[in-house]
C-alpha cells in the first residue's frame, strides 16, 4: 500500500530567511548558501531540507499556518487515491517537475502537506 516515507522538509514563514538561515548556519553549522536552506540525504530516494520562506509568501496557501511540511512517498498516485477513499482531495499537483511528481493536501487543522515522490534521478544541487 501507497504510504509515507519520512519528512521531505519542513517550510516556515520568516520575516527575513537569509539573516536567519545565516545565524543556524554560524550556531549550528547549517542553512546559509545560495537558497537560504539545508538539504539532507533521505535513504535511498530524495533528501530532507530546511527551508525559510519570506513571511509574505503565498506558496502555503490555502493554509494560513506559517509552516508547512513535505513528506516523501513511494507512489504519489497512490497516496492520493488513499486520500480520497477518506474524502481529502488535493489542492494542486504538478507531475512536471525535475525534482519529481508534488500534490497539496490540506489536514484537518488547516495545514497544507506537500507530498513529494522523488524523481528517479534528481538534479544537481
């Protein structure tokens, strides 16, 4: 059965993401660099990254947390017919993307989840 693997990332609203991805990566050794976020490996398929958004964006809406998380999973197509046996549609998705396919759900609580199934491939970082 179609299921989660781990935490793909964990997104948040900053009000200036360089400044702060520069202070974890002068106290804890992270963050920084060109993006302003860190990147993990994951097992044997995609990575886990820590990302500051600026506090303005709209890429967590619907949601109106200031965070979101991504999980990666095995079978996007399968997670998601998952979902909607239990009534939850997502609220995007794109199958076009280098990094591999992505859809948007919304939990209970108002929070959006990325689900993320890695590209066979990824490209270079």
């Amino acid at each position: 059965m179609a299921k989660v693997l781990g935490i793909g990332g964990v997104f948040f609203k900053a009000s200036d993401p360089a400044a702060l991805a520069a202070w974890y990566d002068r106290v804890l050794g992270f963050g920084g660099g060109d993006w302003s976020g860190a990147m993990w490996p994951h097992g044997d398929r995609g990575y886990t990254l820590w990302s500051p958004f600026k506090a303005d964006t709209t890429y967590f809406a619907p949601s109106t947390s200031p965070f979101m998380i991504n999980f990666i999973v095995d079978d996007l197509d399968g997670v998601l017919a998952r979902a909607a046996a239990e009534g939850v549609l997502p609220t995007g998705r794109d199958d076009a993307d280098a990094n591999g396919r992505f859809a948007w759900l919304m939990d209970p609580a108002g929070l959006k989840i990325e689900l993320w199934e890695p590209a066979e491939t990824l490209p270079e970082t």
